[in-house]
C-alpha cells in the first residue's frame, strides 16, 4: 500500500498534513473522512478539519452526505468529498523546429484542448515566440468552451514548453553552433511566456518525450531506459536507475558525440539522412524509371515514403532502409555502452513507420555491443510524446507543491 507521510509534530506546519491529504485523494473518485483517517492515522476531527481547509482552498469540493447520496445506513451520515479537477489547469507544449503543440489539461491530466500552429524552420525568435503564445491562447480558449458538466475552468497553474536543445534549471539554452540554432529554438520562452501560467518552465524536447514514455509509454516500469528522437536530429532523453539525466548545463543526451562515431559521422535523424540519401541517389541516376521515388523531390519527401517504397521492393529504397538501420544499430549501441539500459524507445513523428527500421537494427545490434543488449521499440506515441511528456510534467510540479499555486474557489465547487 503507497505511503502517506504526515507531520507528527506540532512543530511543522498545518499545511504539510494538508499536503498530505491532498496528495492522498488526487486520484480518488470521492472520499470521506473515514476514508482518509485509515490511510493517514489523523484523528476525525483533524481530517475534517483539513477537509474543510481544502475546500476552502478549492482543491476538494464537498459533496451531499451519504443519506443524499443513497449509502447512508445508520449513525451520521458520513461527509462526502472529491477532489476538483477543473478548479485549475496545466498546459504542456512541444516547440518543435517546424511546428507548435500545445495541450490543456485538468490536475488529472484529462486533456481539454489541443492546438497546432505551423513554423518556417527559419522562423525569427520572435516569430516562434508568437506562435507558441497563439498556440497556447488557442488550447486554453477551446478548452474553456469544451462542452460537459465539470464546472468551468480553473486557472492555468503550470507551463511547460519543449525546445530542440538543453536547458538548465531556470529553462535557458547556450547558442549553440555558429548558426545560433540553440538559442533560436528557445528565444528566452520562460520569461516571454511569464504571464500564461503561475509556473512556465522550459525543457529539452526529448527529456520531455522520456517522461512520457516513463509514464504511459513503453518505459513504464522501467528503470533505465533511453527515448531517442530520431527524425531531423538524433537526441536522447535518459532515465538511468529512475532518474532523469540532465547534467550541470542541461546537455545529457545531446548526441554531439556522434560526430565521432565510425559509420554515423553527425546527429542527423533518420529522417534527414533518409532524404539525404535518395536525393544522391537521384543525382548518380540510380533511381530506375519504375521507382515510386524518381521524380520526387528530396526536400519534400517524407521518410515514410521511402520506407513504403522499400515494402513495396524498390532496391534503392531498400538499400536505404538497411543503411538507416545500420545507423540507428550504431546510435543504439552508443547508449547501451554508456549507460546500461534496459530498453531504447525510438520516438517522434517517424516512429510509426519505423517498424522495419527498427527491427533491422535490433538485428545488427548484438554485432556492436557485448551482453547485455537492450531491446529497441519504436514509441507508440509518435509524435504525441512531447507535448504528453510536458503535460505530465506540469502536473507534476503541481503535485509535488500544490499549495504554491492558488486557485479560484467559484472552479473548484463541482468535481
């Protein structure tokens, strides 16, 4: 049975038990007094005490009694409670090099409303700064307007914005390369973002995605395992014996490193090399006039295609598909060495398609490395993962500090 601590002493704060107790009936459906005091060892009259705290506080709404509710049996009818849901929300967001996903959940992490705003990869700082506020404004008002019966929404009580690149604890990123990509994927969006929320953090994109694979994907359960985004770049978000690794500037899991790596050579994606390698292909001539990818240009290609291509017999694309094996065999093998994982959960957008990629690769991967080998999945999450993984993690920072945060009393009288 999961442990509720409570404070003992008349030394520590009220709150701590009020803490306590809120932690304890978040993901209940109703509670009562009883139900508290047989998981707190509190006396009657301090839960109800606390109770009527939180209710005062607007986390926990106080339902009709048992007679009213039809489970009365005999004595006094027992007070009823559930915790409210919609008396606040959180917001998680994927900034992405071409793309903005912002989601709007209650403090259950019901997702209310999701928006997407569209970027240039050559998007001025402030260009993408507008797009993630509109993209936000956007969930938080269709969320507001969501039809149902919970009560109208709360306020937004925690941000939490995804970038292509490391952060440190006050969510700010170095340049970067001489192009500045760093510093143009996060144009100082904690202080711009300042006014949507109570909190606003932001955090490395594949950090993000490992926080959701640890929590409803396939890392749940896991201990150590790595989420790899794979599409235009190569990044890892690492849990290693049940901690996130960040590092001093928030940089553990930038694949810099595979610029030294024999047969990778960079952190190019798979789906940045995938079109890399059939635009040179076209150049040799190598396309045969049969081939569903002659014609087609590069740029604008889309990696699943070719893998499609490669099921459907094309040679070239097939040749393509065992190259990007190889290199995520390679990128895979990297890892392991370094840092003992159970599993390597390759992630983002592509990972629908990359069935066969991956199951290349988990064949060329006990080649490179000595047991234990880790297995390799592909994320069920696609490219969800992100903008869950920041959802998740406001809903943590809520939790682990609830009553840092205030909300408004009229959203929190229904659950």
């Amino acid at each position: 049975m999961d442990s509720y601590p409570v404070a003992s002493s008349a030394r520590l704060l009220r709150h701590t038990n009020a803490a306590a107790v809120l932690r304890l009936v978040w993901d209940r459906p109703t509670f009562t007094a009883s139900d508290v005091m047989a998981d707190t060892g509190l006396t009657r009259s301090t839960v109800l005490a606390l109770c009527d705290e939180l209710v005062a506080r607007g986390w926990v709404g106080e339902l009709d009694d048992a007679r009213a509710a039809g489970e009365y049996r005999m004595g006094r009818p027992a007070r009823r409670y559930a915790f409210a849901p919609r008396a606040g929300r959180v917001v998680g967001v994927d900034a992405g090099q071409h793309h903005v996903t912002a989601s709007v959940a209650d403090l259950r992490g019901a997702v209310l409303a999701r928006a997407v705003e569209e970027l240039r990869a050559d998007a001025s700082p402030t260009t993408r700064v507008r797009a993630v506020r509109r993209a936000i404004e956007q969930a938080l008002a269709d969320g507001a307007a969501a039809p149902g019966d919970a009560g109208p929404a709360g306020p937004v009580l925690a941000v939490v914005v995804g970038v292509p690149a490391p952060t440190d604890a006050h969510g700010t990123s170095p340049p970067g390369n001489q192009r500045r990509f760093w510093a143009r994927m996060n144009p100082g969006l904690a202080e711009q973002l300042a006014d949507v929320g109570q909190t606003v953090a932001v955090e490395n994109d594949a950090n993000l995605a490992a926080v959701a694979e640890w929590t409803i994907g396939a890392g749940a359960g896991l201990s150590s395992f790595a989420t790899l985004l794979s599409g235009e770049r190569f990044g890892a978000g690492l849990i290693v014996d049940g901690t996130l690794l960040r590092g001093q500037g928030g940089g553990a899991g930038e694949m810099r490193l595979l610029d030294l790596v024999e047969g990778v050579g960079s952190a190019d994606g798979l789906g940045h090399v995938a079109r890399e390698l059939v635009r040179r292909a076209a150049d040799a001539g190598e396309l045969p006039a049969g081939s569903p990818l002659r014609g087609q240009d590069p740029a604008a290609l889309d990696a699943a295609d070719v893998f499609a291509a490669a099921q459907a017999g094309d040679a070239v694309a097939t040749s393509i598909v065992e190259q990007l094996a190889d290199r995520l065999a390679r990128v895979c093998a990297v890892i392991a060495s370094l840092l003992d994982v159970e599993r390597i959960v390759v992630g983002g957008a592509l990972s629908p398609a990359l069935g066969p990629v991956v199951a290349a690769a988990t064949e060329r991967l006990p080649s490179y490395i000595h047991p234990p080998v880790p297995t390799v999945v592909a994320s069920e999450l696609g490219s969800d993962g992100v903008h869950v993984g920041a959802v998740r993690r406001a809903l943590a920072l809520v939790r682990a500090n609830p009553f840092d945060f205030e909300l408004v009393r009229e959203a929190a009288a229904r659950g």
